[in-house]
C-alpha cells in the first residue's frame, strides 16, 4: 500500500492519485474514488490489466468467498530481454514513491551473484541447454573462458542475456526474496485443455521463507515475465509480507508445489 498521510497528491500517472491513503482519478469535473470493485478501470492507466480468466478461476475456487471483483492484476514491465529484470524492480520499487530500483541494477545484483565456487556449474547448466536446444538468449556459453566474462554478459541490458529460473535463485538468495512464479498461457497459442492443465505454479525447488518479502511473477507462454499484483486499500501491491499475501495463493503454492504453507 503506498502510503501517504499529507493532504498533498502523490501522483502514480497523470491522472490517478493518493491522497490521505485513498486512491483516486482525476475527472474534469469530480474525481473518482478508485477501490476494489473498479481498479481495474483505472489502474489501467498504470499499465495494470486482470489476470487472465484462467488464473481467475483457479484463484476463485481457493477463495472462502468469492469477490464481486477480482483483485489480481498483471503489470507488462518491458522486455527485449530485460523483463524479468523490471519486474523485479518494479516490485522492490513499492517500497519508495521515488524508485530506487531498474533492470540495470538488477542485472548488476544479479551479476554480483556470480562467485568463483558457483560459476562453472552454472555455466556448465547453460553449456547443456545449449547442447539440448534449449538455451534463450544471444551469447554463447561455449566462448565463456572466465568469471568475468559470464559476469559481463549477464550486466549487458538487452537480448544478450535473458533471465531465468538460475537468476531468480540467485537474486532469491542474494536479495532475501521468495520470487514465486505463475505459469500464464493464452488461447491465440494454445488450447483451452492445456491452458486448464497448466494453469500452475512452477515447483522451483526452493523453500518459502516467511521472514523475507514475496514476489510474484507471470511467466508467459514460458517466454516473458510480467508482475502480478493484488489490489489492496488504495494500490496494487506487488511487494508481499507473510502476512500479506492472500490465502488462496498459500492453498494453490500447497497444492502445485507438495508444500503446507500457511499463515
């Protein structure tokens, strides 16, 4: 929640505002009060659209009590290789009314991470995807000779280097973040089978830490990061305390990921 207890707005767009803890946008003649039953009209102008109906469904069979709203939105942050990078920012970035974060700090962080006793396993991961045909991105594992050098690819903004489940390890470990991600398909690329079967979040092998700050992120067609937020009081939070993050998304992390999680 952004917070702010002067009687001066503290504009998140052009037109939508906090003032005393409300959230409003500004109409010609009287402004709108913006709450649960119509964020997502207004939140739009941020960039915030709903969930898809998929994950709506799904969340609404967890809830105790269904909303006459749903109150999960998606944030597209950018891409060109630097998605999952803004939406990590964008998310830390809740935590200022003047950011402090962006995907070159991030990818700096996340180069950080990289240490003499971890970096030819992971290179030696990336080396196989290679192999396998799996491999994102525009560098090429096999010309990496150094530490340095596989430092200096991930920090180059762009395609080179694209993000993944090993960055979001790393950065989890080093940021102290739990980053849980949601598998987001759409229908103009699959079927609504699949889409219904698939509906889940990915099992990433790490444990939730309940002293540390939750994100959540949408993983696209297994080919872009988008944030997922949750409205809440007067904006969409995209940063999550234990206590914070809703209980249906505790029930679907149980059931996809053999957890029992709770709060």
């Amino acid at each position: 929640m952004i917070k702010t207890h002067s009687k001066s707005k503290l504009y998140v767009t052009s037109n939508l505002y906090i003032l005393e803890n409300k959230c409003y946008y500004e109409e010609k003649k009287n402004d709108t009060l913006v709450n649960g039953k119509n964020w997502h009209h207004y939140w739009v102008d941020y960039g915030w659209e709903k969930i898809n109906d998929s994950w709506v469904r799904r969340l609404n069979k967890h809830t105790e009590k269904k909303p006459k709203n749903n109150l999960y939105g998606v944030l597209d942050c950018g891409s060109n290789g630097d998605c999952l990078f803004h939406c990590i920012a964008e998310a830390l970035n809740q935590e200022f009314n003047i950011p402090q974060w962006d995907a070159n700090n991030i990818r700096k962080v996340a180069s950080n991470c990289i240490t003499r006793e971890n970096y030819k396993n992971i290179l030696e991961i990336y080396r196989l995807q290679k192999i396998n045909e799996e491999f994102d991105g525009l560098w090429n594992p096999n010309k990496i000779n150094n530490q340095n050098e596989l430092k200096n690819i991930i920090e180059k903004p762009g395609n080179t280097f694209w993000g993944d489940h090993i960055i979001i390890q790393l950065l989890e470990e080093y940021m102290e973040l739990n980053i849980v991600v949601l598998k987001v398909y759409t229908d103009d690329l699959f079927d609504n089978s699949f889409i219904k079967n698939e509906t889940k979040i990915y099992p990433m092998g790490s444990s939730l830490d309940k002293e540390k700050k939750t994100i959540f992120l949408c993983y696209e067609n297994e080919v872009h990061f988008t944030l997922m937020g949750y409205f809440k009081d007067n904006s969409m939070m995209t940063l999550f305390t234990w206590d914070n993050i809703p209980k249906e998304l505790f029930s679907i992390y149980n059931e996809d990921c053999s957890s029992e999680y709770f709060r």
